[in-house]
C-alpha cells in the first residue's frame, strides 16, 4: 500500500531532444534555400586576392555591368533593373545628394570590354562619387 500513496517527484531537467530535432530541421531548410534566395543580374566576377571591405550602417549602391555590357542598378532596397546610362548617373547622384557617405561599387562581368567598366567609373567620378570600388570574387 505505501507504494500506490507515494507521489513521484518533479523531473528538474529539461527535455532538449525535441529542440534538437527542430533545429536540425531548421538548419537543413535554410541550407536548401538559401541558395535559391540569392537575386540580382548573373554577372562572372573576375577573382582576385583581396580584403573584404567595411560595411557601413546603409546598404551601398551597386552597379552592374553584364557581359552584353547593359548597365543595372541596385539601390539597397530595389531589385536589380536595367537602365541607360544617363538614369543611372542621376539615380546614383539623387542617392548622394540625399546621403552622401553612400558607397558605390561596381560589378563588371569578367568578359565585359575593360572600356564599358572604365565608362562607367569616369562618369561616376563626374557625378561627383568621391569613391568607387570595383567588386571582384575571392580565391577559394
């Protein structure tokens, strides 16, 4: 009879399996989409050993040239759209006007004519970006 009048004791530990589970579940959704996530013009960068550069707080404007040599443009939030070369210098140069420490980079196709990226870096410096930087992909 004593045994039925026993009470049982409050377990103190926590159960981890099923967070276990559900992170690896998690994880191996996010490695299967990440990958499809990834938007924007299909552009063969050109590889070379260098740093990676600092991020600022604002989201940077990137300048696409493909290997057609259509120039696009990527302001942060926007996607990717094709544009003249005129709307592109007005667009980047509203963006500076509005914030001025904006960076601008540049991602030329590596089979793009070296004269369309060169184009695109004097007419920038003539709208008076301060600096430009050019995007390349690292060794791996």
């Amino acid at each position: 009879m004593s045994r039925g009048l026993k009470r049982r004791r409050p377990m103190a530990e926590i159960n981890v399996v099923p967070y276990i589970d559900v992170t690896l579940v998690l994880l191996i959704i996010f490695m299967i989409t990440a990958p499809l996530v990834q938007t924007g013009v299909d552009v063969d960068l050109p590889q070379a050993d260098t740093a990676a550069v600092e991020q600022k707080n604002q989201p940077p404007v990137i300048i696409s040239v493909d290997k057609m040599g259509a120039f696009y443009i990527d302001i942060g939030d926007d996607e990717e759209e094709a544009v003249s070369a005129e709307v592109l210098l007005y667009r980047v140069a509203a963006v500076l006007r509005n914030k001025p420490e904006t960076q601008v980079y540049i991602r030329g196709d590596q089979k793009v004519e070296y004269g369309k990226v060169v184009t695109v870096m004097a007419a920038l410096k003539n709208a008076g970006v301060p600096r430009v930087g050019l995007m390349t992909q690292s060794f791996d």
